[in-house]
C-alpha cells in the first residue's frame, strides 16, 4: 500500500467519513481513500476493539431542534437524502413523520413552537384530544400531554444502509476503501502522513481527516492529539412485535418524548421508532436524559459494547412504550448498547488543525441525522482549505483536551 500516496485519507468509515469520503471523492482530480472496518459477525465482536454506533436499522431525523444550528445542519443533510438514495440505489430514508409530545404549557414544548415559528418549521398542532386519538388511536397520552407533529421530511433513517450507500456512491467515484482499523497516524513528514492499520499495512496520505468518533482518543493519533470529548454509554430496548400488530400501528410515526422526571431514574424523556424491520419487526426506545455514564478508556468502550446494557433501562422504558401502545403484545424484549459523545458546545468539531490535518467528530447524540452536511463540509475544508458553511466557522472549532 506505501507505494501510493493519496491526496486525503479519511481515518474512520462510520457515518461522518462515509459521507465525507463521497463528498471528497465527487472531485474526479482528487486521489481519496476511506480506512475503516465493515460491521463486524458476532464472532468477530469478541476480538474487535473498535466498533461503531450505526449498526442497527433505526435512527430518528428531523429539522426541528431546540439547537438553531444542528437544524440547518439537519435541513441540509436531508435535503440531499433522495439524492444519495437514486445515486447508490439504496433506500434508507423513511419520511414517516415525528411527533414531540410533552407537558402542556412545559418550557421544552413552548420552545419547540417558537422555534418552529421562528425557524418556519411546518408542524401541526394536536392538543385537541379529539383529533390526535382519530390520527393515532393506539397511542395513550398522560391527562396533561399533548402532540406537535412534524411531517415534512421528518421520519427515521437506516443509519446501516445510509453508511452503505455513501460508501458505494464513493467507491463509484473512485475512493479506495479499506476495510481495516487505523492504530497510527503519524505527523507530517516529507510532505505525507504515514498511517499504520492493524493488520500492519501502511498507507501514505498528504492531507489526513479524523472521522474516528467515541475512539479519538484511544488510538495513536499523533498528528492530531487529544481532544475534549466526552464518551457516554448509551442503552437502547428492541420490542419485537408480530406482523398483525404492526398493521395496527402501521400509520405509527417516530416519536421524541419529554416526560420530566420519572420516580425512578433522572429522566428528561425517551426516542421511540415505530415498527423497523432487522430480520423480524421491531420498537426501539431509548432514553433522553443525563446520567454519570462517562467512558474513559478503550477497554471500557469494548465490554460495554460487548455487554447487554443498563438493565433499569430496558426495564423501566420498555415499561413506558408497552404504556403508551394500548394493547402492545410484545413477543420478546432485547437490547443493544452503543456510545455517544458530547463537545462543550453541543456543536460537533469541524476544524482544520494543520494545513494537513482536519478533524469531524463529536455528534452530541444527533450525528446520524447531520452526518452528511458534517461530512460535506469537512471535505471541503480538508482538500480546500476554505470554510463552506453559512456558520461561523469559529462555531465548529475543536477544543483540545487539558493535559
């Protein structure tokens, strides 16, 4: 692999890279590789230290956030969602709609309206118990809940099959893909970047983009050094349910929750999407909310990911949806584990760090549903060197790590 030297590597094929690695690759003038593992078997968990949070079928988008800026980047992503399904001819955008319900009169809920109305963010009004129960009649609402449904775009995505179509767009245009794990980049030197995988290749690259995630900061990444990130656990339930009851709720919307506190655990609510088929048909629920669930080193991330979860978790919030649902019968009941991680700003870094090194990472829980604007502007700002972004550029900037 030394032989060839690439005009940018992209260290990191999850859903950041991928989708800066066919924005890079659009450039027919460019020399573009891709380094980053495939999903690993069931088998090759056990070995693997390096995973990924888009394994699985599910993950909520839409433009409405209480974060002006993640809502533009949101807006820009899904605009160009058709496009990546017709050029990869893989489907993996479900516009089905987004309901936020909440307390009445609730801060969260009020700020909600006002940046939809500031923001001119169609959403529909369903206070009126009348019409959301002739809309969703298997959904039950506490006495003093109500709905706002977003559905101009909003839905659910397969953050799997996103990360595949960007992939083969990418290759299309000509990016290398190697299917390895990056153990080093090396500073620049004699005007490439020396980059070591795991299985001992060596790839030679002027221009080098961190797209690593949750595992930043575990690897030898010298031309980069340590960043303030912040890695938190994360555990999500997986209702299965037969086909008969998803006919019943086929018309079922993804849902963004806001309860307020539970008896139980500190909670500011849960993600719940509709009926997603992954070999059988399944709800997933997952919790919104704080928690000292910090990660600090890669051997912590391995055996949480290799683990079942937090079972209070799936306790309590499968609890919540088998509530909401009337009448779910739920066939069995599953977990999955993942991480997320947290910038200061609550913005993802973006940031050239050297006239040779630029880092995307950091998604703060909603990087499934920008990760292609993200990916889009960390190419540019890679090969050219120029912000392209109606954002300040200062915004994104990466804040390194105290020593």
């Amino acid at each position: 692999m030394a032989e060839e030297i690439y005009d940018l590597c992209i260290v990191g094929a999850g859903m950041f890279g991928s989708a800066a690695a066919r924005h890079a690759s659009a450039n027919a003038a460019l020399n573009v590789c891709l380094i980053g593992p495939d999903e690993p078997t069931q088998e090759e968990r056990q070995q693997r230290d390096i995973f990924s949070s888009h394994y699985d079928e599910g993950r909520i988008t839409q433009i409405l956030d209480d974060d002006p800026v993640c809502q533009i980047l949101s807006k820009n992503s899904i605009r160009r969602y058709q496009e990546l399904e017709e050029l990869s001819g893989i489907h993996f955008y479900y516009p089905v709609g987004l309901l936020y319900i909440g307390p009445r009169n609730s801060s969260i809920m009020n700020k909600m309206v006002q940046v939809a109305a500031t923001c001119d963010v169609p959403i529909v009004d369903l206070h009126r118990e009348k019409i959301f129960q002739m809309r969703y009649p298997y959904l039950k609402l506490q006495k003093n809940e109500y709905a706002l449904l977003e559905d101009s775009g909003a839905g659910h995505i397969s953050p799997r099959k996103m990360v595949a179509a960007q992939k083969k767009v990418a290759k299309l245009q000509g990016c290398r893909i190697i299917h390895e794990v990056v153990e080093e980049v090396g500073e620049l030197k004699n005007g490439v970047h020396e980059i070591l995988t795991e299985n001992g290749n060596h790839v030679q690259a002027k221009r080098v983009l961190f797209c690593t995630g949750a595992f930043t900061n575990f690897k030898k990444f010298a031309a980069l050094g340590q960043l303030n990130i912040r890695v938190k656990k994360e555990t999500v339930a997986f209702l299965k349910i037969s086909t008969l009851e998803v006919k019943r709720i086929s018309s079922m919307p993804s849902i963004i929750y806001h309860r307020g506190k539970e008896k139980d655990r500190e909670a500011l609510g849960a993600y719940i999407l509709p009926p997603i088929p992954d070999g059988n048909y399944y709800l997933k629920i997952g919790y919104i909310g704080g928690g000292d669930w910090e990660i600090k080193s890669l051997p912590e991330i391995k055996k949480w990911y290799l683990s079942k979860g937090d079972e209070p978790v799936i306790d309590v919030y499968s609890k919540l949806l088998i509530e909401m649902l009337s009448g779910l019968e739920v066939e069995d009941i599953s977990s999955m584990t993942c991480v997320t991680c947290d910038s200061p700003s609550g913005l993802p870094y973006i940031d050239r760090v050297t006239p040779t090194v630029t880092v995307a990472v950091v998604g703060n829980g909603k990087g499934a549903k920008i990760s292609d604007e993200v990916g889009r502007i960390a190419a540019h700002l890679s090969v050219t060197g120029k912000w392209d972004s109606e954002f300040m550029q200062s915004q994104f900037k990466a804040i390194f790590a105290e020593n």
